[in-house]
C-alpha cells in the first residue's frame, strides 16, 4: 500500500501547527451529559460497509465522549459482545436490539426502535 498524498490541511485530521511558544490548545469537551430521562436514543439495525456482519447502532445521546464510552463498555458487558464507540454512536457487534432496548430502559433512558 502507498502512502496517501496530503492535498490540504483538513487531511491531516484537524491538527493544528504552530511556531508560537505560548500557543494553548483549548479542547472543548465541556458538553454538560443530560440526565437519563432526558435523553431520547434511537436503536438502529445495520449491516452496511461492514462486509455483510450486523451491528446494532445506539444513536441520540447527548453529553460528553466519556460517559458515552461509559454507557458504551455497560452495553457490551451486558451483551458480552464487543463493540465500539465512534463518531457520538455506540456500534454493539450483533443483532442485541431488543436487549439493547431493555437495558436502556431498566437505566432510565428514552430509547425508540429504529427500522426494520
């Protein structure tokens, strides 16, 4: 495989260079978690651009990247699956929507069936 060719500097994936000594990096990841009964996930079934193999996609949820990989580790432990958190979606390896759901719900969260 060959290296990809850089043609702007959005390819380098939102890094930001500077020759200033007192440049601070301000990261903002201040995005405050709603509650759980606030919150309104929807439980999608997918098997696209993923070679055929289904996942379950929990989107909707409304607070900060960790306590989404929080909710996220809960899910895969509770379906003793494995998954991953990318993108503000939560992707569970399988078809565990109804379980998905069910868990959801005993924690308090607003969860819809999404699809077929």
């Amino acid at each position: 495989m060959g290296k990809k060719k850089l043609s702007s500097l959005e390819d380098l994936g939102g890094f930001v260079f500077s020759t200033n000594d007192n440049f601070e990096y301000n990261q903002e990841e201040n995005q405050e978690t709603l509650k759980p009964n606030q919150q309104f996930l929807e439980a999608h079934f997918s098997n696209k651009g993923r070679g055929g193999k289904t996942v379950t996609v929990i989107t909707g949820f409304v607070g900060s990247e960790s306590d989404l990989k929080v909710l996220g580790k809960l899910l895969k432990s509770k379906c003793g699956v494995g998954g991953s958190v990318k993108e503000n979606e939560i992707i569970i390896q399988g078809n565990y929507r109804d379980k998905i759901m069910e868990i959801l719900k005993k924690e308090g969260y607003n969860v819809k069936r999404v699809g077929g």
